[in-house]
C-alpha cells in the first residue's frame, strides 16, 4: 500500500521524529511518498535529514503558474467537486485569522496535491499537525482524493481549535492521531460523541539508536542539558533566571542548551547580562548524534516548557538512562513520574526550579542511575519506533480497504 505524508515544511530539525515514523512505516511494506507544502527554513546537519532532502517533493518550489494551471485543470476535469471545495475553503476563511485569500491559496495546493497522490498511487495521506497541511488534505479529500488522517502534537491546535476548524477537520478525517491520551482527551472536547472512536493514541517513537546498546554509564558530573528549539513555549529564559540563582546560591554546575531559534538573540542576551557565559552555552543546532552525546555527557536532562504536547527530547534523556527534570502540562507526567524517573515541578514557577535542579545535583549516583533505568524501560515498552507506529499503519490498512 502507498501512503502520502504532507507535512508543511519537511525535512525539519525539529521534527526528526516524523522521519523516524515514515522510516519505521516503510518497514512494515508500506511504500511513502513525502510532500512538504513549503521549503524547510532550517539548516540541516543530520546526515538522514539531509537525506530526505532528496526524497520529499516541496509544492510551492513548482512556481506560481504550475500551481495555477493545476487548479483551472482540477475546476474544468470536476467541477462540482471544485465547488464543493471551494465553498468549504470560504468557510474555513471566513473563521480563521489567516483570512480568507490563505484559505483559498490552500485549495489551490489541494489541487496539485490531489495530481501528485493520483500519479504515484497514494491511497491515503497522512498528515502531522492539525494546522495548515491538514486544511489542505481534507480540501484534496473534497476533491476526490484519497482519505486522509493527522496526527495532533499540541499545543497549538488545542490553542485555536475554532480558528483553525478543528473539529471540522475531525469529522471528514479517517481517522485522528493524537500523541498521548491527554492529547486525545483534549480532541473529544472539539468533537461530538459519534467521532470519538476514530480518534487514537499513537505515540510518537525513540530512534533505535537510543535503544539498541545499553546507555553509557552516568559519572557524578554536574551537568544539565536542555535540548529544544529556542522559543517561548520551552521556557529557556526561565532556565538562565534559574541559572542565575544556582550560581548565587554557590551551586557549582553547567548548564548546556542544545537547539537554536526564533529566541536566540534574547536566550544570548540574557546569558550575558547575568554573566554566565562560563557555566551557560548554546551549541545551535546540532545532528542527532550530537544531541545523544550531550545527554551521555550530562547528569539530567531539564525541560521547563510552558506548553508541550510530548516532548521527544524526554523519551531520549530517558532512553540513555538520564533522569528528565521537567513541568507538569500536558502529556508529560504520562511519562515522567517523580521519584519513579525523574522530577515534576510546576510550569513558570522559577522557585521551584531552582530548588529542584538543586535537588538534582545533591542526588547520590546510584539514585540517579535507578531513575534513568526506570526511565528506559518506560521508553523501551512505549515509544520504540518500530512498534509506536503499529496503531497508524493498523488504520492506514483499514481506511484502504473502506
């Protein structure tokens, strides 16, 4: 069977985990076409991203003209089926603070992605993040192609479900994945009852290279990582506040935040006015085999956001043995429970930051290495990535043979 993945900006650094599914779906004999609306804004440095580079068709790089002959070819060849899609795209306009010519631009690539699917055979599409990529299957749907599901990642979606006509795209959809069961409780809130058995938890997957060799064994170092992009919602200034304070405090520790983005420049600046330039540092983006020797090198990971849906980065820490030091939202004490894995504090509080991460440093080697291991086999029975992805291939079967 071929599946479509449409994403909106793919290969990206920060959603490696979407490789790992596609990688561990085409080992289960599912052939994958990749479709990213958009061109990634990142710069790439893992290898296997790089790779995908290759492998993924960008709709928008096919310029202006070709997308427009596309749509009149799609309105001519079936035009009550265009009308149908393009009163639905008026709808979903009127609504969403993207306005209404956003809207339309969406079935515009709905058009040429319903070619590509017809060219290649794709009997379904699949598509991550309930925004703009899932606007743009269920228009091709209308159209008169393939069925189509997404997987919601939260928080955004649960932000603006309204704006982004959520529970419209619930009920065209196949089905709906969410990544943890708080995700799929906060999908039933934007739904009615009828729709709620198509919306399943399929949980997001650890590289085998997190799994396959025992961790490294944990030395009483006195560093932290933190790993994400630089934004708001991850709560990186709120860790150089936290920082400020251990080192006030006569902590002696380093801090290690591995990721780049929009809030680099504050991130850099509030290092600097605190002056710790000497206990603080910002690799920028990093390959994932960067990312797997910064969490070997250090004693915890600590992740502060504000807003998650599941973070991967913790399913990492955890899978090579290191405790995860992160806040109580969303679906992250499905994974993390304190004194079994790692510590909760609440989001936002800086106070309870700093007397946790102080906690952290003063745990005895032998306790950490006990919570890494619980930590592992958590990730070992939940989020292997080859078997995660058995939920979606398992409806991805059913939806073709509807």
């Amino acid at each position: 069977m071929k599946v479509a993945y449409l994403t909106n900006q793919y290969p990206k650094v920060s959603h490696t985990f979407i490789r790992r599914e596609i990688a561990a779906i085409e080992d289960r004999g599912f052939e994958v076409e990749r479709f990213s609306i958009r061109p990634t804004p990142d710069q790439l440095v893992d290898p296997l991203d790089i790779a995908e580079l290759d492998r993924t068709r960008v709709l928008l790089d096919r310029g202006f003209v070709r997308l427009i002959l596309t749509a009149i070819g799609v309105a001519v060849s079936r035009p009550v089926r265009f009308n149908r899609a393009l009163g639905l795209a008026t709808r979903l306009g009127r609504r969403s603070e993207r306005g209404l010519l956003n809207n339309i631009a969406y079935l515009v690539v709905a058009c040429s992605v319903l070619r590509e699917v017809q060219r290649s055979g794709c009997r379904h599409i699949h598509v991550h993040f309930g925004t703009n990529p899932t606007a743009v299957a269920m228009l091709c749907r209308v159209l008169g192609g393939p069925p189509y599901s997404f997987t919601v990642h939260g928080p955004e979606e649960f932000d603006k479900p309204w704006s982004i006509s959520l529970p419209d795209k619930i009920e065209r959809a196949a089905f709906v994945a969410a990544i943890s069961s708080f995700g799929r409780s906060q999908l039933y809130r934007q739904c009615s009852h009828e729709h709620w058995s198509k919306i399943i938890v399929a949980r997001c997957g650890v590289d085998r290279s997190y799994l396959d060799n025992d961790p490294v064994p944990l030395t009483d170092t006195n560093q932290f990582v933190c790993v994400g992009r630089l934004c708001e919602q991850k709560g990186q200034l709120l860790l150089v506040e936290a920082a400020t304070r251990l080192r006030d405090l006569g902590e002696e520790f380093r801090l290690v935040l591995v990721g780049d983005g929009e809030m680099r420049e504050e991130v850099d600046a509030a290092i600097a006015e605190a002056g710790l330039g000497d206990r603080v540092i910002v690799t920028g983006w990093a390959s994932g085999d960067e990312v797997h020797r910064a969490i070997d090198e250090s004693r915890a990971l600590v992740l502060p956001s504000f807003a998650e849906g599941l973070p991967v980065v913790i399913m990492e820490a955890l899978a090579l043995g290191r405790p995860a030091l992160t806040t109580y939202i969303a679906g992250i004490p499905e994974l993390v429970e304190p004194g079994a894995c790692g510590w909760l504090v609440p989001a936002g509080s800086v106070d309870a930051l700093v007397t946790t991460m102080v906690e952290a440093l003063h745990t005895p080697l032998e306790e950490l290495t006990r919570l890494g291991k619980e930590g592992r086999a958590r990730v070992l029975a939940r989020h292997d990535a080859a078997t995660a992805v058995e939920p979606l291939a398992e409806n991805f079967r059913r939806s073709s043979a509807s």
